[in-house]
C-alpha cells in the first residue's frame, strides 16, 4: 500500500502548495491581519467525522489551504506587533520543506548524522552569536517553555544529586528565585518539574521592572534560616510584558555567592546581546550556568524552535544520559555523538536544519541589522508617544516593546478605570477590524496597548501607522461611544 | 531589513527546493540507506564558525543538500527495519510546506483559529481511529516521550491534588507500575515529574514478554502496605523490543479495583488497534485513562507528531490551566478555544495540519491498509524465519517487530556468546554496505537481530530480501572471519 504519488504527480503538488505559499507572500501587502469570522464558522468548518476515502489533493490544496490562510492571524505581517512573534523567514520555509522530505529522526547520529553535526554546529552559533561560553551545550527544543524546563530540570539534576531516583523528596525543600514579571512558562516548568510553584519566590521589581535584587538576597537568607534549600536564581534577558532585562552580573554575584545556578531566561530578548546597542544591558550573561534563546523569535526562524543552552555538556548528560553513571562522562567529541543522551525527547525531527540555513543565507550581520532595526522603531515609537497629546507610555523601552494607552487630550479627564476600559476597547476593536494587531497587558495594575515587533519586514511606515490608527480608533471610541459626556 | 526574496526568486527557490526533493523520491530505489562516512568527515564539514555575511541560497541548497541528504540514514527507504520509524508521506511533506509559511502559533484562538479548529478535528480522529472514547481530550506533542510525560503528567495532577503548587512532598511517595519491557521514556518522565525512577516499579514479564498481572498486583498491595502511593499503571500497547501488548483488560480491572490512573502506551502499536486483523489484542484500550500515540511512527507522519490522548479536557486542563481555579473548567466548547490552557508549550506550530491532510487525503481506510500489510508482511518474515535451518525466531511477532538470530546451519553448533558476538557482527556489516539497515536488541539477556516494518513502501520483496541478505552475511562471516573453527 506505497501512498507515494507518482513522481510527476508530486511535482505538480509540489508546485500547487508553492503557488499558494507565493499567492500568500505576494499579497501581505493588501491582506488584514486578523479575519472577522466567529468561533462557529471556523468549528463547524472543521466539523467532519474521521475521513474513510480519501479526497484528491489537488482539490483539498484548491479548496482547503486558502481557507486555512484566509482564517489565520497573519504575525507574518508587518502589521502584527501582539504578543512576542517573528515574521519566519522564506529561507525556513524552504528548510522545513527539504526537511520533511528527508524525514530524519536525530535520536542517534547512525540514524542522521549529518543532522547531528548540523545541530552541534548551530549550538555553537547560537552561543557565539549572544557572547556566551565556548563549549557550551545545549539543544534545540520548541520553544521557549521547552528550553526553560530544560534549564532547570538541568539545575535542580546537578544541585539535588540523587532526584533522578529519589524525586523532590528532600528534606529541604528545593526554591528558586525569579522576578515578579518572570513568563509563566517558569512557573509551569517548576510545577512539571514537582518542585512545586510554591516554592518559586516572585521578588518584587523596581521601577524599571528589574528584579529589586536586595529584596532577592534577603529572601534566600530567609529561607536558608527557614530550612529551605535554594537551588536556582532565574534572571530575565527582556521580560515579555515589558522587556525588562534584569541587572544580570548582579544576579551572577548572589548566585555565586550562594553556591546557586544562574538561569537566564532570555527566549525573546538575550539575542539583542549580540547587537552593539543593546549589548551593555546585558553584562552578566557570559556568567549563566543556562539560557533560554528562541530562534523562532527574534532571529526569524518560523515556529517552531527553541534553544537551551548549558554551560557544558556534562551536565546535560547527567540530566538526560541514560548510559550507566561510569560511562556518561563519554568526551564531547565522541566518535559519533548520540543526541539521544542529551535530551528529553527520543525521536526528533531536524529543526536544526532551519536554523543552520538561516545563519547561513543571512550571515549573523543581517540577522542583527534586524534586532537593531527593530529595537530603534520601536524607540521612535516611545519617542513619538512621549510628544504625543493623546498617548502617554507607561514603561521603559529598553528593548522592542512598548507599553502605552490612549488618553484622550481634549474633554475631561479620566480615571485610571475608564482609561483601562478605553483602551481594552480599542485593543478589541483593533482586532476586529484587522489592519493592525496588538495585544494588551497590565502594568501596575493598568491596562496597557503593548505593541512588540521582532519581524524584519515592519518598517516606519507600519509603525507610525499603528500609531495613527490607535489615535483613530481612540477618537471615534470617545467620539461615538461616548465616554466622554 | 526586509529578508524576504522577491516573488520570482523565492518562485525560484521552491522550484530548486523542490528538484532537490523529487530528486531524491526519484532515487528512492538505488539509494543505499546508510553512509559509509565516518564521523569526522562529517563534522568537518559542519565545523565552520558563524557566518558573518551569508551565501546565496542557491549556492547552498546547490552544494550542501546533496551532501546532508547523502549523508543521512534514510528511512524514508523501502529497506528500512530499524527501531520504529516511519518512511513519512509526500502529502505531511507539502503540509510542512504549507504550515511554515504560514507560520502560525497555535497557542490562542486568535492567533490561529483554524488550525486550533483543525487540532481539535485531528485529536477526535485520532481517538475514533483506534476505538477511543468519544469526547476525549489531548494534544499533538513532539513524539512518545513527551506524550507519555504529558499523560502521566495529567495522571500526577489529578492523583495528587496539591502537587502543582507543593511538588512532589506527599508523606507518601507516589508509585507506578509498568512491564520491565517498557520503554525508558516512562524512566524519563517519572524523573522529569520529580516522581523518582525508584519509584516506577518493573514488573516481570511472561514468556511472551506481557506483564505479570498477578505480580503486577500483589506489588501494589505490597506497597500500600509500606505506606506508598500506588496513583497509575503504565500498559504496553506494543513494546518497542517486541511488539508485546500486555492484557490491556486485566490491568484496566485492577487499576478500577485500586483506584489508579490508567496510562498507556501505544505509541509505537496503538493505531494496529483500528485493524481487524490485531484489534482484539487491544481488548481493554478503550478502558484508558490516557494514550501515548504517535501519528509519526505507523500513520506515515512525518516527524514530529505525538498524541497525548486523554479521557476527557477537564483532566486536561486540571494540568495545564493557568487560569485560575474557578475558571478552569469553562466548557469544551468555549467560544474562542486557546490551546494555552491544553499544553505545557505556549508557542506551538501547525503540526496538526500534516495529520489532518494525511488523513483527508488518504482516508482512514488507506491508512489502516498499510498497517495491516506491515504486520502480515512481518508474519509473513518470521514464517520464512521458522522454516530456515539458519535463524531462529526469538519472540512472538504480535505486530510487526520481528525478533530473531542468525544460527548457522552447519559446522559445530555454537554457545549462546559466540551467536551474541557473531549476530552483533551481521548488524555492524549490515549498517557499514548499508543494502538494508535494521538494529539488534537484547531478549533474555541475548542479541537479537531486531526487524520492525512500519512504512508503506515495504513490499514482500524488500522483506525476503532483508532476509537473504542477512543470510549472506551469516554465511560470509563465519566462512571468512572464521567464527567457526
């Protein structure tokens, strides 16, 4: 029962899904961003029972794919700035194409070793291009929770011997320190982890939304006299509410002083270490014992890979080995390099591929020439919003985030609740109408516009647009709603 | 710094990706499935530094494709039986290329609404297809381990009210029960969950490598009366030695008479539970609490996509909400369904659009076709296997793994030692000419030449012809190397 088409048959759907692919690209111009069809529309679309009999591909790719296309968020737009998403790049759409094709499984360097190399070669990349250690290890993951949970399943291994076998069952307890704005995703690894959320300490931040760091330190004396066994400091490289990035060389002094690991979550913001603009806010980061880095991020690689990197490779493997304890310390160079004893996952597919081609097509110059351009829009953003009237900005912009709301400048003024309630309007009436997308978030409490850019092809025009509709959509809410009186 | 091509040279560039893919289709039948290169050729030839300016893209897909598809193991190949993997489909290879341009992250409706819609079809399917439950929930995860991490992960939770935010501190330790023949990513995931491997029980397995249910029990009693806390049993719906499926029935009823979770693990064997021919073996699946499954191993996916299947979205959501409590259980059917709240991953690809093509262009009734052909071509194997003087059979073939040995038909008989040295010496030959590969394992402390078919461009030629080579290399090895005297 061979499923394959004949070779001429799969040229032609090889051709069919370009045309598609290039009928998307070339129309992002003109295409909204968001759709406007309800929950049911799309449910009931995707309603049908198990096929039995199988449909005509040419027909499902003719009828199905511009569906698909046509009801998804487009953040390959350069009129998405929500969340912390990256346009992807054309050079990954060609690598998971060659990849599927191929179709290696990278457990074990018999079975893809040239996928094997490809992969330790990008580790290498990743950690130079950020300034991190020579020799470092690490893995590729999907994504940014991934390489999180990875981190510090990695610390709690090396600093609770014995909880491979025995579990988080020490007498005491194992904590970890983070700051109040930390991802979620810390919290969800701490719980996967069964070291328990409630033992992960939110330190509170100052007003720049850095960790306050002598309140951190007083809680680790704390819990030393309370019993506690602190295990791990987790520093923020560009937190995603704002992108804070904590005082990293001062969280590297406590975690040395304390015996503790160095985790540095920098999945959206630790590769603006590699740009001269920005790199000083990142000192300290050579010092993590782990970062998280996601190249589906700010390096434009499309969705999905992560990456976590270890200051060497034997703590990995005391982490993900499963040779015999006497033979896990095999030398980094061995004969053929199983990757199977590096991670968690047995079979994995070549996500490397995509992020070796990407490097090697667009060199790390004009992967940073992005990061810069981004972070300098989303400057001329903060700096638009500080002499605007009708917005005022609510955080720093130490990276690409930009955090504001829509105040409006003529009538009376209003309270921080009716400014909350404004501006979710607006964020909901954005999204319906589909020309721009950004998302929200709370910031002290308030409801803040975020508008985030780490894609390539957002330029000023998209950004002092974004503005601009903002400002018409906050004057017609006022106008028409009347929120005003 | 806009990295896009313009259209007519991205056009370009797919057509070129695509030759490359066609090309290597085309050449599917003369390719060997190994390479002779050994380690260091290739990572020398990945060694290079971190490009600073980047290369053509035709340049590289030019030059270096050729090499990486030729230096791959190719199980995508109609003479592949090694460990458990698929040959992939030319219909998941179009939807990786389709899904990466679009490049949506599921982790919110709003994102992605069809493919949150499109995730939601595939896990119902996927349940129909192998008789589960209506109504349940689950996700598609990388493969079989995080699969099985996310069941027991939900398994945990649900038995231990409390763990996610105290950890794993329980006055009793939790306790789980598996065959000593399941597979190390059970290991991995109770380590992962802080569970701790002591406390994954191996229970001994019968002379056709089926769990002991009576021992399987009286370990249970045994630890509640130690003062443990037996939460879940682990069944094996296909072992990855031997295709073994344990009693799925018997443990069902003692999970029910212990109030345990049910958990198992089919991610190799749990879609041979749609076909006539071996659906009875699976008496009891239905019964689960949780399946492991993995549309990338026999439904011809390419990699990666696992399954975590699980009786129903409240359980589910118990696990990975992070809204808050009284919140959590908003219905199945919410307005705008985010996947966030399903998955311990927030950004997520649009792996489900390769499952949901899969199944929409070949139907349920192809796919279960090729199934049913593995496992008759596998009997088929271990009857030639029976009849021969010079092998010998070494397990039931419930499925389709083959377990066998070379035992040479004339000369002195040998010890079991120098069969275990000569049979490791057919598989080194094997993989080094690289005509076929399969892998060994180990049976009773013995090696074992190891044949698992799970791809649908193996024909009964390919399977006789793995045989014959093997012969052949018997022969030669003791002819020429003298294991004989």
């Amino acid at each position: 029962m061979n499923l394959d088409f004949d070779l001429q048959r799969f040229r032609r759907l090889l051709e069919l899904s370009s045309e598609q692919v290039l009928s998307l690209y070339g129309s992002l111009g003109e295409r909204k961003v968001t759709h406007a069809s309800g929950p049911q529309v799309i449910a009931d679309r995707f309603s049908e029972p198990l096929p039995i009999e199988g449909r005509e591909p040419e027909e499902l790719l003719a009828k199905e794919v511009p569906f698909i296309f046509g009801h998804s968020t487009l953040n390959i737009s350069p009129r998405f700035f929500a969340y912390v998403m990256s346009g992807g790049s054309q050079v990954g759409i060609l690598a998971e194409l060659l990849g599927a094709a191929l179709n290696v499984n990278h457990a074990k360097w018999h079975l893809a070793s040239a996928a094997a190399e490809i992969e330790r070669a990008v580790i290498r990349w990743l950690s130079e291009f950020i300034g991190y250690r020579t020799g470092a290890g690490g893995a590729l993951v999907s994504g940014g929770s991934e390489a999180n949970l990875y981190c510090l399943r990695v610390a709690r291994d090396e600093k609770a011997p014995g909880v491979r076998e025995d579990g988080c069952r020490s007498a005491r307890p194992l904590t970890l320190y983070a700051s109040a704005e930390t991802h979620s995703c810390i919290n969800k690894s701490v719980e996967m982890l069964g070291i328990g959320s409630r033992h992960l300490r939110k330190i509170p931040v100052d007003s720049r939304f850095r960790v306050d760091v002598r309140k951190l330190e007083e809680h680790i004396a704390q819990d030393l006299k309370a019993g506690m066994q602190p295990f791990c400091i987790v520093g923020n490289a560009g937190t995603v509410n704002s992108g804070a990035v904590d005082d990293l060389d001062a969280l590297a002094d406590v975690a040395s002083r304390y015996g503790l690991w160095f985790h540095v979550d920098g999945a959206y913001g630790a590769a603006a270490a590699a740009v001269d603009a920005t790199s000083e806010m990142f000192r300290g980061l050579e010092r993590a014992d782990s970062i998280a880095l996601d190249p589906h991020k700010w390096l434009q690689v499309p969705f999905e890979a992560g990456c976590a990197l270890v200051r060497d490779w034997a703590s990995i493997r005391n982490s993900f080995s499963y040779a015999a304890p006497y033979l896990r310390a095999t030398s980094d160079n061995a004969e053929r390099w199983d990757w199977m004893g590096h991670t968690f996952q047995l079979s994995r597919g070549f996500r490397a591929l995509k992020v070796w081609m990407q490097f090697q097509v667009y060199g790390s110059r004009k992967l940073k020439a992005v990061i810069e351009e981004n972070v300098s829009l989303m400057h001329r953003l903060g700096a638009e919003i500080d002499q605007a009237r009708d917005f005022e900005r609510m955080a720093p912009v130490p990276l690409s985030i930009v955090c504001f709301r829509y105040v409006p400048a003529q009538g009376p003024s209003l309270a921080d609740d009716e400014l909350d309630r404004l501006n979710d309007r607006i964020l909901e009436e954005c999204e319906r109408r589909g020309e721009f997308f950004l998302t929200g978030t709370k910031l002290n409490g308030r409801t803040a516009l975020r508008a985030c850019l780490i894609n390539h092809r957002t330029t000023e025009a998209e950004t002092l647009g974004l503005l601009a509709h903002l400002r018409s959509l906050g004057e017609e809410l006022t106008g028409v709603a009347g929120v005003r009186p």
